[in-house]
C-alpha cells in the first residue's frame, strides 16, 4: 500500500502544527490539493503535518479522476478545519461530498517534570497558570468521534419524515447511520419520527454502537410505551 506523507510548513511555531491524516471511505488511492496546490503524490491515505490553525480548501481526487473533470461524483472539493495543536484521522466521502472527522485529539502534552519551565528557586508553578509555549493545554477540539452537525441532522429528519412507509423511514436512518455518528438526544429525536414501538426500539439497538454518549442513553426510555420494550433495550445493552 503506498502511503502520501507530506510536511507542510505552514504554522507560526513549532508546537503550534497539527496534524491532518485523511483516507477514502473505500480505502482508494487519490491526490490531494490544498488551498490549489498539489501536495505530494498518489496514495490509499495522506498524511499532512505542521499544519497552522485555520480553514483549508481542500480537493480530493480518486486515482483516475483530474481536476479536469469538475463533475465527477467520485471528485471532493471542500473545507477543511483545522485546530490549533491537534491531530485529526477524517474519513472522505466523495460520493457524499462529505468529511467524517473519525477522530481528533490533542498533541499538547503537561510537561510535569520539566523544571526548566514550571520550577525555579522559590518553587514550581501551577502548570494550570502557565501559558508558554508548553502550557499542556488541550485545544477545543473534540476527541473521538463527532456528532453529525445540526444542519445535516435537520435534513435526515425531514428525509425520514417525508419517508411514506415506515420500511421506507428505517431504510433511510440505516443508510444514515452507515455514515454517522450520534447523541442520546438526536437518537430520542429519530425514534419520535417512527410510529410503532418494535421500530423505535429497532432504532435504540442500530443507534447504540454510533452514539458518542452512552452514558445518557437511558433517557430513550421515556419513548417507550411498554416495559417490555424497556427491559428489551437493558438486556441488549447490557450484551455488548
């Protein structure tokens, strides 16, 4: 497998950069172009370093395709955002013209033992009012997987809702979640969307593996009728 790994020197200071790693859903070899440049070759994933804080423009490019042809479905062309310090593993959906941030998490690391920073001859610092360059802060960018964004959220709904069966409602949530990841809150919010109690609690047991809060995942209870239902849901989630 041929793995693209490019430095790009775009941060302001070293511990600054963040990291970007991108593959395609299918796991096909493509070219990267940032901001209108190239960056490396062809490859199955890419691998960008010392990236600054901002927003990047970027267009994705399975092997095969060219920025010649701009309509071509398996083609990406977006935005990419990037937080200060961090490294970010996103999953690129072409066909969907969409990023999946699978994973981000911070590269500060506390430099408790570091007496050159935090400790002088009267003592240490608190590394909590140390603001150097090594203050061992995490940036406020997520970690783990992300929620689908509000916008997109509201569009599934209106999909679901516009759907006239409810095979053809859970269809739809089935190929959502293919894709995406989910709250407590939204999970309770799809399964108002259905009408018989075995599909909301269908949906309960699908939703589980892609919810990022599972502890609040009790609250769904309170959309079921029977506690039959309730028990059914316990038993599976106690299963995992």
């Amino acid at each position: 497998m041929m793995v693209l790994v490019t430095t790009m020197q775009l941060a302001t200071a070293r511990d600054n950069g963040s990291i970007v790693n991108l593959r395609l859903s299918d796991n096909s070899p493509f070219r990267v172009f940032i901001d209108g440049r190239q960056v490396g070759g062809v490859g199955k994933t890419a691998s960008f370093a010392n990236l600054a804080q901002g927003r990047y423009f970027i267009e994705v490019y399975p092997l095969g395709n060219s920025r010649k042809n701009e309509r071509h479905s398996r083609n990406f062309k977006g935005n990419l955002m990037v937080d200060r310090n961090t490294e970010s593993f996103i999953t690129v959906f072409p066909e969907y013209r969409k990023l999946q941030y699978d994973r981000v998490v911070s590269l500060n690391t506390p430099r408790w033992n570091d007496r050159d920073n935090n400790c002088n001859d009267r003592g240490c610092r608190n590394p909590r009012h140390h603001h150097g360059n090594h203050s061992g802060y995490a940036p406020s960018a997520p970690v783990g997987p992300m929620a689908i964004n509000p916008a997109d959220f509201q569009a599934l709904k209106h999909t679901i809702d516009n759907g006239s069966f409810e095979s053809t409602k859970l269809n739809i949530f089935k190929q959502a979640l293919t894709y995406n990841y989910f709250t407590s809150g939204q999970v309770r919010e799809l399964m108002n969307l259905f009408w018989f109690e075995n599909t909301k609690l269908e949906v309960a047991k699908l939703a589980y593996p892609k919810t990022i809060d599972k502890n609040n995942y009790y609250t769904l209870n309170n959309e079921f009728s029977f506690s039959s239902s309730v028990n059914e849901l316990g038993d599976y989630i106690a299963m995992r």
